[in-house]
C-alpha cells in the first residue's frame, strides 16, 4: 500500500505527491509528481511545500498589503510595483524558521549524487500551470544552485518571488485574489543539458492537434523560455511521426551551467548553421509529448532537457490554456476530418451557456430534428450533430456541406445572418479532405416537401404577402397562446417538474416557429425581389434604408416601451432622483417590495407584464429573466435618466427613420420606373411589402424565450427541493446541472461539488475573448484573419448606412454598462437584452453578424449606423478614442 503524505509537513518527496496536493504543492510540483507516478523520466527532487511559506510569512504583514493591492486599478503600473515590492521586502525580511530550514538542508543533503549536487530550484504556486490558468513565467526559478546555504537562500527568494510586479499584476488583471495564492518550491537535481528547449504537443498557434512544436537550443533551456535566442524549430506530424517543416535559428545565445554553481550566458561570435536536434530525436521527443498530454488528457506545454547520454528528461509540464477545445465529433458518417459551427455565437451569444442551457439546447434541436423528418435516438442527449465546447453550443455541419444542397445554401444563409462565418466556410469547401457527396437532392426535396406541408408554410407566406395583416394576427395569437402555457400546480412533486420540463422543451418550444417566420422570410424575399430589380438604380445604402423604423417589431417595441417608463418618471422629479441616484441593489429590492415610487412601480410592473420573460443571453435557459433579476432593467433607466435635456427623444427618432425609408420607397420606385411602369410597380409593391412582414423576424425568437420561461420556473422549484434536501447549496445552482443530473439528484446523487466545479469554469470562460466562429476537428480554424489595413481602417459588413463620428464605447457586458449619449457602441455581438442600449447609441460596431443579424436590423430601425463583423474590434479600438462610422460602406476609421 502506498504511503499516504503528510498534508502539513514542510517538504515532500515528488515521488509522493500528485494532483490531489495541488494546495500544498502548487501546480508545477503536482504535474511533475504525476509524471514520476506514470514512470516518465523526471530528476528526483523534493518539495518545500505552502506550510513552509506560511511559516515564513506568518508575521509578514503581507494581508495589508494585498488589501492595497486589491483596491488599485491594475492599468496604475506604478502603483502596483510599488506595492509588490513592499510584499518583496516584507517576505526577505522575515527569513526562513529553524524547523523549515532544518527540514530543507535534510531533503536537498538526501538527494542522490551526494550533498552538494547541483539543482534547480524552481517556484511553484497554487494558481500556476493548472487546466484553465498557466501563470508561466510569473515567479522565479534559479538554475544550478550548488551547496546548503545556496539552496535556503534561492527558497527564500522563489518565496518573494510571488510578489513580483509580473506576477501580482497578472493576479490583479485575471481577478485573482493576492491572499488566496500561496506558493511551494521545487528542488531538482539539475540536468546538465547539451540540448533543451520547449515542446508544444499540439501547434499553440494555428491549434493543429496532430502537429507538436519544438523549439531547441544547446546547453540550457533557460535560452529558449527568457526568449534570449533565436532557436531551432521542428514541428512533428504526430500522425505520421514525421518532421514536417524544419527552420533553424542562429543559436548565438547559449545558456550554460558554471562549475561550483550558478550560470554563464555566452554570445556566439557566429550563427551555429547545424540542427542541435536529428529528425530521429525530434520524433522520439514528440512521441514523449503524446505520452505526457495521453497521461493529463490535455495538450501539454512541456520543458525537457537531454543530457550527455542523449536521455531525455522532463522538467516540467503545463496545459496549454490558449487553445480552444475541439468538440467532441458524435456523427458518424465515414469523415475523417469534421467542421463544427458555433451555434450560440451566430445567435449573438459571445458568452458561454450554462450547463441546463446546453441541455435545453438539446431538446429544442431534438424538437428542430423532428420537424426536419429527421429522429432523434434520446432526445435528452439531443441530435448527434449538437456538441458542447467550452460551454458553447457547436454543430457538426460536415454532412450538411457535404451535401450537394447543404454545400450550395449553407453559406448563403451565413451571408446575411453572419458574413465572416460565410467567408470561412466558402475557405472551408475548399479543403479537398471534405468532399462533396454526389446524389441526395430529391431525398432533400422530398423531405423539405413534407415539413412546407406539414406547416403550410407556402400558404402562410403567400397570405402573409398578400394581406400582411394576417401575419401580424396570426403572431399576435401565437404569443398569446405561448404566455398561456404554464407550468403544473402546487401539489406537483420535483419529478413531476422535471418530466413536464422535458415535454415542454421537446414538444411545445419549437412547433410553432414554423407557423410565423414564413411570414417574415417572404418580407425578405419581398427586399431581394425588389433589389433585384433595381440594380444599378439603387446606390450604396439606399435599400438598407428601407428597412429603417419598421414596424410590427417586438424588440424595438420591447425598446421605446422601457424608453416610456423613463419618460414618464422623468416628470416627477423626487421619483426621477431616486432611481438616478440610487443604488442597483437598493432600488431592486424597493421594487420587489413594491415601495418604489408609484411612475417607476407601476410603469416597470406593466413593461415586465410582456416582456419580463427577456434577459441579456435570452436563448440561455440558465439566465435569469428580467422579471427576476430587474437590475439590468434599472441601470438602464438610471441612465436615461442621467440624460440632459433636450437629448432626442428616440420616438422622434424612429418617426424619423420610418419617413426616410418611406421615402425611399418612392423614390427607388421612381427609378425603377424609367425602365419601366410594371418594373417601377413591382419595386414599390415589393418594398412596402417588405416593411410590412420584416419586421417580424424578431417574432421567432420572442416565441422561444416566451416558452422558456414556464420551464425556467418550473426547474427553480425543483431546485429548491434539491436545496432543502442538501443535495444542492442553492436554489438556483439546478442550471449548473443538465436534465440528466437532475434526475440524478433526485434519486439522492449529492452534487454540490460538481456545481461548484462548473460554476469555476464558467466563471473563467466568461473572460475566453476569442471564440473560433468554424472548427475543425484537428483543432484549427477555417477563418483566416484579414490583414490590418495599412491606413488603420476596419473593414466589416454595412449593416446600416449613414456616418457618424463619435466617441467610442467598448462593452463586453450590457448588465452594468453606461452609454453616454451618441457613443459608438463596440461590442463582440448583441442580442435583444443589449438592445436598450441602442436608443443612446451613435452608432454601432459589431465583431459578429450580417446584414440582417439581430444587431444589424435593430440598429436600421433606429436609423443609427452600423458596421458588423469587423475582426477585433473590441480589442483594436478603445472606450474613449473618437472613431468614424461608415455604415454605408463598412468601414470604421479610428481617428
């Protein structure tokens, strides 16, 4: 039986310990003794474990300083120096205990090779080379330390090390809390290297996982990691166990141990033109890679050494954080290589789903695949196509673009609903590993012959353009029916909860989404028709400016309704200083206890009556709606309060825009008319039909949040059940469980750690910045970044003409955003919770969409201008820099 380790102890043998010591070992120390645990060749060595440094630190005053800390914006570099250096001082000064220093002098004087072998000693901290952070290169590490006195006094200065500027201002930027990290050291017999360098067991920059990347170099590592030499590179075809591409650098940097200790850093008089690595050794070293990411399940980050002997060994390992998880393929239909398609980024949603989200998603893309003709096998599980990753919802799309029909319309969708995923998937349907399939159209048409059927769409968009007025009943009746379905009464048990939550998502959500958006897709077809028409007759933004202040468009109503409830507590003053004023917190519970003023009570009671079943990430059944959590709602009110005024009152405003475009209307017709009557007609018949039906398209949408809601509920009552009986911590902890967990938990299953996992990595994917839109399955992207304009400008899609120039506010979270008036809003993507948001804005900048995605049609109908799926451009611009708008033409100019 192994011998269990002594949590408290000062130091431990790596042979001893893993990953379940990570708080007493820090990361770095847990991954090597996990690689010795799997027999990989590893220095022996030993570690001074976090008791030691809390020891040492006991009476350092370092909580006041990190209360400093916590309390400075990390963009104050200065100040953050000052104060890390302070904890520096503070931790030298304090020295090492007798017991600590006794403990340490024993297990370095232990080590093979004698008591004076040189080592390496190397920090290793509690949030440093995990899963989802790597703090590379944070702390300290010093290399061939020689002699007792040498190894304290490098312990001592890898303890400070926690406090160096770099490390407490990467704390400070990642929102990490300075207290909570505490730190181990690493002490290793030292490798005397001919060779060293790094190995990335997947391609950290285009994300291929069947090509590792080796950067070598002679003597010692150091060289490659401080970036101080130019080295050799290899990238190894894993698959194939080739070299693939080979580029040598000039070596003229050469780290190297000193006899007695310490190192020597030497520059070459000349470039070294030989390969410090052979094919063969480079291959042995990408299969010890595979061997190391197979033991950890992860790409790996690996610093290896060969010494003299040619042996390799492993000095240390770290996931590699940057790349984006490769969804798991469920298809199966003799594809090698399978693309994924981001789902919930094309829907607007940056942010990623709750876990309950993801398995709602399954249900309604069950519901979807019935409609289709298409069965699925377990409806909890969803369709085979439907995937996870990185708590964003994926699609397999390679037998759709493979089909023959699939290939051809795929991308056209993409087009308007978001242009760069349309670009990447056309680069995509080059790649000759995804052929295209031969035969398969008359079953497609036979299918697609039986859902228009089954829903009568073509009579539903065939009356929908000749009398649009039915559509508009026709939704009016389906949201009236969608707001009566209810959840089950009081006496209900949680598992009846659960099982009507199952039939609702799997059979009352989607269906009736097929009896209206016909009606919006002719309007659509109504604007093609007419641009068809026109041709050369209609200039750059011309027809865009059609589709401005439309009408019958429940997000833009959702929008001037909040707008209402400002104007109307503007009027009394007492009620409009309370809620400018007031605290978010304080007003949200004035409001649940109904003692807000009676204009603000009543007025936000009557907008949450339609609307309430709303929220920012709306399509995330773990999120919650508006109705219950109205903090959103109320920042947003205090800040059209905060208005000055005179500023333009958005009715007026989308009064506006509705004449423009009813002029453009008559006027294109016009011009179309000079080639003739009929063609003239056809353009005006078009067009108008257009306004009428477009607008609707956001009624789809509204119908699936309505039906969202009653599940919602129903899922927190169960979670209540689960909170009282201990198994869960709180209520609203069920939406970080799917539906099969539930029924786990129910059945007695205690998931209160497995929450409080999820909510950590929720937490960390709420700040992953780059989402890949296309993925193939060996982990790289399809899209290929354009390059920076020369002259600075961002090119995107228009998406609503006009030009504005104005000071540009970046916003990654609407919840708490404040929008001073005619700001260009610069956000990753919108859905309609952002929306509100819209009535202040200037103008509009979006990374995600097309021309007629979410953002795009709102932004017309307010008649602001708008340029979408502009690459980075909450990362190329900046909150407060004046940038000009060119909706008309897709262009954005920082000035």
């Amino acid at each position: 039986m192994t011998e269990q380790p002594d949590v408290d102890a000062l130091v431990l043998d790596l042979r001893m310990v893993d990953g379940h010591l990570l708080d007493s070992i820090g990361g770095k120390a847990a991954n090597l003794g996990e690689l010795m645990r799997a027999g990989l060749a590893v220095p022996p060595g030993f570690c001074v474990t976090t008791t030691a440094y809390a020891r040492a630190t006991a009476d350092a005053d370092l909580v006041a300083v990190a209360t400093v800390l916590a309390r400075l914006d990390p963009a104050d570099t200065a100040g953050v120096a000052e104060h890390a250096a302070r904890a520096r001082e503070v931790v030298l000064a304090a020295g090492m205990p007798d017991q600590v220093a006794e403990a340490v002098s024993a297990a370095y004087e232990a080590l093979p090779e004698g008591p004076d072998v040189a080592v390496a000693v190397r920090s290793s901290a509690t949030a440093e080379d995990l899963p989802t952070a790597s703090f590379a290169g944070q702390q300290d590490t010093f290399l061939n330390v020689v002699g007792t006195p040498a190894v304290l006094e490098a312990v001592r200065r890898c303890w400070a090390s926690l406090w160096t500027d770099r490390a407490v201002a990467y704390r400070q930027v990642n929102g990490i809390d300075h207290t909570a990290v505490r730190l181990a050291v690493v002490v290793q017999r030292m490798v005397d290297a001919t060779v060293a360098g790094v190995l990335f067991t997947a391609d950290p920059v285009s994300g291929a996982r069947q090509h590792a990347v080796i950067e070598a170099t002679p003597g010692l590592g150091e060289a490659v990691v401080s970036g101080t030499v130019n080295p050799d590179r290899f990238v190894v075809d894993t698959d194939r166990g080739t070299v693939v591409h080979r580029a040598l650098g000039d070596k003229r940097h050469v780290v190297r141990s000193r006899p007695g200790g310490g190192t020597a850093h030497i520059t070459l008089p000349a470039a070294d033109t030989v390969a410090c690595l052979d094919d063969q050794q480079a291959c042995r070293l990408a299969r010890l890679g595979l061997q190391v990411q197979d033991h950890f399940g992860a790409p790996q980050d690996i610093e290896w050494a060969l010494d003299r002997f040619g042996q390799a060994w492993l000095v240390q390992s770290r996931p590699i954080t940057t790349l984006f998880p490769v969804p798991v393929a469920r298809s199966r239909d003799g594809s090698t290589l399978r693309l994924f398609f981001c789902m919930s980024l094309a829907q607007g949603l940056h942010r990623p789903l709750t876990p309950m989200g993801l398995s709602a998603f399954n249900l309604l893309g069950a519901a979807v695949g019935d409609i289709a003709g298409l069965h699925t096998a377990d409806p909890v599980q969803g369709p085979v196509a439907v995937t996870p990753a990185a708590d964003r919802l994926f699609l397999d799309v390679t037998a759709l673009v493979r089909h023959p029909v699939g290939r051809r319309v795929f991308p056209r969708v993409l087009d308007v609903m978001e242009a760069r995923s349309a670009v990447a998937l056309r680069s995509a349907l080059e790649d000759p590993r995804l052929p295209p399939r031969r035969g398969g159209r008359l079953r497609f048409a036979a299918r697609l012959g039986r859902v228009m059927v089954r829903f009568r769409m073509p009579v539903v968009a065939a009356q929908a353009g000749l009398r649009p007025s039915s559509a508009q009943r026709r939704a009016g009746r389906l949201e009236a029916a969608a707001r009566r379905r209810r959840g089950l009464g009081e006496r209900a048990s949680a598992s009846e909860r659960l099982e009507w939550v199952i039939r609702h998502l799997e059979g009352q959500v989607v269906p009736p989404l097929p009896a209206i958006a016909p009606a919006a897709a002719a309007g659509f077809a109504m604007f093609e028709l007419a641009r068809h028409l026109l041709g050369q007759d209609a200039r750059p933004g011309d027809v865009q400016t059609v589709l401005r202040g439309l009408p019958h468009n429940v997000t833009t109503e959702m929008d001037l309704s909040l707008w209402d409830v400002a104007a109307a507590t503007r009027l009394e003053e007492s009620a409009a200083t309370t809620v400018r004023d007031g605290e978010v917190a304080d007003l949200d519970s004035a409001f649940r206890a109904g003692t807000l003023p009676p204009v603000v009570q009543r007025g936000l009671e009557s907008f949450l009556e339609r609307y309430g079943a709303r929220a920012v990430a709306e399509i995330d059944l773990g999120m919650p709606r508006w109705r219950d959590d109205p903090g959103h709602l109320l920042v947003v009110l205090a800040n059209y309060l905060r208005l000055p005024d005179g500023a333009p009152d958005p009715h007026a405003g989308f009064l506006r825009a509705r004449r423009e475009a009813e002029a453009m209307v008559d006027t294109l017709s016009r011009r179309a008319g000079r080639r003739g009557r009929l063609r003239g007609a056809t353009v005006a018949f078009a067009l108008r039909r257009a306004r009428e039906l477009a607008g609707l398209r956001e009624m789809p949408k509204f119908l699936l949040v309505l039906g969202l809601a009653p599940a919602r509920a129903e899922l927190l009552r169960v979670g209540e059940h689960l909170a009282s009986t201990g198994r869960l911590a709180a209520a609203e902890d069920v939406f970080f469980l799917d539906l099969t967990d539930v029924r786990a938990a129910l059945d007695g299953a205690d998931f209160r750690e497995v929450v409080r996992r999820r909510r950590g990595t929720y937490d960390l994917e709420l700040g992953r910045r780059r989402v890949p839109r296309l993925l193939w399955s060996d982990g790289t992207e399809p899209e290929q970044e354009p390059p920076p304009s020369a002259d600075g400008r961002l090119r995107g899609t228009p998406a609503s003409p006009g030009a504005v120039t104005a000071r540009a506010r970046i916003v990654q979270d609407p919840s708490h955003a404040h929008l001073e008036p005619g700001e260009i809003l610069v956000a990753p993507s919108t859905d309609p919770g952002w929306t509100p948001l819209f009535l202040t804005a200037g103008g509009l900048v979006m990374e995600m969409g097309g021309a007629n995605s979410h953002g795009a049609v709102v932004a017309r109908e307010y008649g602001i201008p708008a340029v979408v799926g502009v690459p980075d451009a909450t990362s190329r611009l900046t909150t407060g820099a004046r940038v000009h708008v060119d909706g008309t033409h897709g262009v954005v100019t920082p000035e």
